[in-house]
C-alpha cells in the first residue's frame, strides 16, 4: 500500500506536537495495574472481554465488535472515514491496537476533526494502518517475542514502520518510532478476523 503525500502541512505540525506532548501524558497516565498475558499452553480459552461495558463476540469482525464498544467511537468513524471498514471486516488475520476515546482525545486539539476530512484520507490512513499488524498477535505470544527479543519485539505494522512492544510486570507498551509511548488496557479481546488489544494512547508513523 502507497500513500500519498500530506495536504496539509498544519495537520503535520498537529501531529508532531501530539506526539512530543503525548510522551509526558502517556507516561504519567495511569499505567492499567492488570494487563492479562496468559500462558500459550493454558487451557481452556478465557472468555472474551467486555470492551466499554460492551460484549465482544469472537465470532464478529474486528469491526463489527468495535461498532458495539461506546469507547471506540472515534476509532470506528476513522476506519470508516480511511475506508478501511472492507478490509478490516475481511478474513485478515490482523491484529488490531484499538486507541479509545480519550487516547484520541490527548492528540493537540484540532487533530482528529482534521484527520476526518477526505482531503487528509491518506494521511488518516497511514496513522490507522500504524495500529494494525498482520496475523492473530495474543498477549502471550507479544509475551514469547518480547523474551526471544532479550526484552523487546519489533512487529512491522501494516502501514510499514516498527512499532516496538516491551512489557514491565504483566503491563505491555508499546512505542512508536518517535518514542511515544501507549499502553495495552484491555488485551486480547478475539474477534473471527484476528485480534484486538486496546490502548490508551495513539501511536503516529513518521509523516511528512
């Protein structure tokens, strides 16, 4: 996938400030105390996690369960204005970082209305497709890479660019190639197309 150049040069500096403000708010967030990595031979498969009070069915799409969470609201209206909604309703498999509201909501103000307009559809896209990795990821296997990495994974997200994942106790973070940095809140919530895990904050690609 090929994405075109930003059309706007405003919306680049919106993002750079995000990302450097962003470094001290994610990290001085609550880091969530509890952040499941089940053991990969531990049997039977826990049930699925609520995502916003909502029940997330393994048998819906990445999409379709996070259409029913009232936490990923923003996120659902992004993937819907990037028209992503065909691809990540298809068989995949991907594994998803769903930022919630508020992660979308500590970007500069201004950022996410600007994202949403199709003028900046590429630029959106390239951000969105920053949050997705090919195949089903489970916290346990983050948690296999992280310890065959001597502490770190690097996964290769389908926009392109790493995203690095470590983990401190049970809490997984990933850190994006500005050295941003967002936390899994709700891991491993399955979906028939793969794997979402939800995050606090919003990673950004290089842009520009």
């Amino acid at each position: 996938m090929t994405f075109g150049k930003l059309p706007s040069i405003a919306l680049v500096a919106m993002l750079a400030l995000s990302a450097c403000g962003r470094t001290t708010s994610s990290e001085t967030a609550a880091t969530p105390s509890t952040s499941a990595a089940p053991n990969a031979t531990t049997a039977p498969m826990a049930p699925n996690p609520a995502v916003g009070g909502a029940a997330m069915l393994a048998t819906n799409t990445i999409v379709a369960n996070a259409s029913m969470a009232p936490n990923l609201t923003t996120l659902v209206a992004a993937v819907k204005a990037a028209d992503l909604v065909t691809t990540l309703s298809g068989p995949g498999p991907f594994t998803v970082f769903a930022p919630t509201n508020e992660a979308f909501s500590r970007l500069a103000p201004g950022t996410v209305d600007n994202l949403l307009k199709p003028e900046n559809r590429p630029t959106l896209v390239k951000v969105l497709t920053y949050h997705v990795v090919p195949g089903t990821l489970s916290s346990a296997i983050l948690a296999q890479q992280i310890a065959a990495g001597g502490g770190t994974a690097t996964l290769t997200t389908v926009e392109g660019e790493p995203l690095t994942v470590t983990m401190t106790g049970d809490v997984f973070t990933l850190t994006d190639v500005s050295g941003n940095k967002s936390y899994i809140e709700t891991p491993d919530v399955r979906q028939s197309n793969g794997m979402v895990h939800v995050v606090n904050g919003v990673v950004i690609p290089k842009i520009g």
